[in-house]
C-alpha cells in the first residue's frame, strides 16, 4: 500500500491536493482488496469448508483467487493491489461458489457490517451455513462445467466475442459482485468517512488538505458552510453524513465520478459562463467597429 504522509504544504491548492490523492490511493487499494475478499475469496473459503474440503479452503488466496483477479483484470481493467500469477498451473482453490450458495448468502457477504471479514467472523454464516448452500459444485470449475489450465486463458474467455455466452453471462457475476461495493452508495460514504477519520497513519492530514480545498470549492460552487465538516454533515452533531454534498466535493477533488446533480450544475455553470464570454465578446466587437468608424471618418466629419 501507498504511505501517504504529510508532505508539501497542505496549505496551498496544488500540495493539498496531491496529498489527498496519495491518501485516496491508499484507500482504495483498501477497499479494492476487501471487495475481492467478500465477493470471492471468502465466500470461495467457506463454501471448501462447507463441504468439509479443507485442502482447497486453504488454497483459495493461493492459487484460486489468480483465476478471479484475471477476470477482473480483463473484464473491468481492475488492478489488483498484490501480485497475480496470470500463468499459475495449480487448478486448486476455485469452484463456481455463487453457483453452489443461495442469494440470503450474497445478502450476508455483501452487508455493509461484513464487508472485508473472513468468513469466521460473520456469525450468520457460521449459524447457517447449511441451508445457505444449495449445490455442491465441482471443484476446479469456474464458471461450473469450464476448467481451464491457467488464469490468463479464463480473463481471455471472458471478454472474447466468440466464448460461449453463458460462459461470459456466468463470470460476468462475479464482475457484478465486485462492481457492487463501489457503487456510489457504499463507496462514498466509507470515502468520506473513513479518510476523515484519520485513523490510519497513512491518512493523517487528509482534513487539513480538504480545508484547504474547501476554501477554493466553496467559491466555486456557491457553498455557505464555513468549513467542510458542516458542509458536509446534515446535523450540528456531525452524525447523519449528507452524501450529496460529500459526494459533490469529493468529485471536485477529482476522486469520485460526478453524481448526476453536481454533474447538472458544472454543466449550468459552464454554459453560464460561455453565455458571459459571448457576450464580452460582442461587446469587445462592438467597440472595435466603432473605433475603427471613428477612425476612418475625416477630421472635417469627426468636427461634426
């Protein structure tokens, strides 16, 4: 992971944003590495100890998760934040989970609370782990009824025009699965949140950099809060997040995707701004018309 330290000074526009980008990168490699374990390599871990296969649960984050991370890679462009083995040969630790386990168990992986546990710390699934699996599947298959001898050739088959497409319709899953924890919902409330709390090392100074920004955001988009923290919280206790507002900042920041309503009002402001410029323009026009009149007239006209 990235170190992000208080480097440069955080009290000018360029050095606190280079800082907040240096910490979000630590941050979302994070969160990316959390994604994969909820939506593979845990559920992946429980389903071999479900069935009482103890060999391929303990070589799920060995070998098995190579063969996801290249789906990702190929399907999403998805960097993953550690080493792949693209060429592994160990067909070991992969089954097609999501195939054998019922959509109550997404429920309980994907939940907010559980997001980036190992299996053993999530309660529900130990309390009913045999009603949430529905089929036993193959192991070395994935998706059911595929094997193949390396990562590499399975991210191929998943974005080649010409692979089965129930094939692609199956991987593309396991794409959704990860995709979800980075809709804007989730995301950018543990952003904001998690990155203003400074409690990792590598995040301290992200709020000092964010008041420097806010300073120059706050002109640009009309904001009447004096500091960001009650910009961007509906309540005086700092408790209910407002993530609209959160969300619009952190998009200015260049770190988040626009939301559609600030995306409108860039777009306001833009075309606002273009109408100012015509305007200027023509009047610029006008005055060099005038003059340029004026001069052409003789001494004897401009007498008169």
């Amino acid at each position: 992971a990235t170190v992000a330290t208080p480097s440069g000074d955080l009290s000018t526009l360029a050095g606190a944003r280079a800082h907040v980008h240096r910490v979000f990168a630590d941050f979302l490699d994070e969160q990316k590495e959390a994604a994969v374990m909820a939506s593979f390599t845990e559920p992946s871990r429980f389903y071999f100890d479900t069935i009482g296969d103890t060999f391929g649960r303990d070589h799920v984050t060995v070998h098995g998760v190579n063969w996801f991370l290249a789906v990702l890679h190929a399907a999403l462009g998805v960097q993953a934040p550690f080493l792949v083995d693209y060429e592994d040969r160990h067909v070991l630790g992969i089954a097609d989970v999501w195939l054998a386990f019922s959509e109550e168990c997404w429920a309980i992986f994907s939940h907010p609370r559980n997001f980036g546990k190992q299996f053993g710390g999530i309660r529900e699934l130990s309390e009913r782990r045999n009603e949430l699996l529905v089929a036993v599947v193959p192991s070395g298959q994935l998706p059911r009824g595929h094997r193949t001898t390396a990562p590499k050739l399975l991210g191929n088959m998943a974005v080649h025009a010409h692979s089965p497409k129930q094939l692609r319709l199956a991987l593309a899953r396991y794409c959704e699965r990860f995709a979800h924890f980075f809709a804007h919902e989730p995301f950018a409330r543990r952003c904001f949140e998690g990155l203003w709390s400074e409690q990792k090392p590598e995040h301290a100074g992200f709020r000092r950099a964010c008041d420097t920004l806010y300073e120059a955001y706050r002109v640009e988009v009309g904001a009447t809060q004096a500091s960001l923290i009650e910009h961007a919280y509906a309540d005086e206790c700092y408790a209910e997040l407002d993530l609209e507002a959160a969300s619009a900042f952190l998009s200015w920041c260049g770190l988040l995707k626009p939301t559609s309503a600030f995306a409108l009002y860039r777009a306001h402001r833009t075309a606002a701004a273009d109408v100012i410029a015509a305007v200027a323009r023509g009047r610029q026009t006008r005055r060099t018309r005038d003059a340029e009149r004026q001069s052409a007239r003789t001494p004897r006209e401009r007498a008169h």
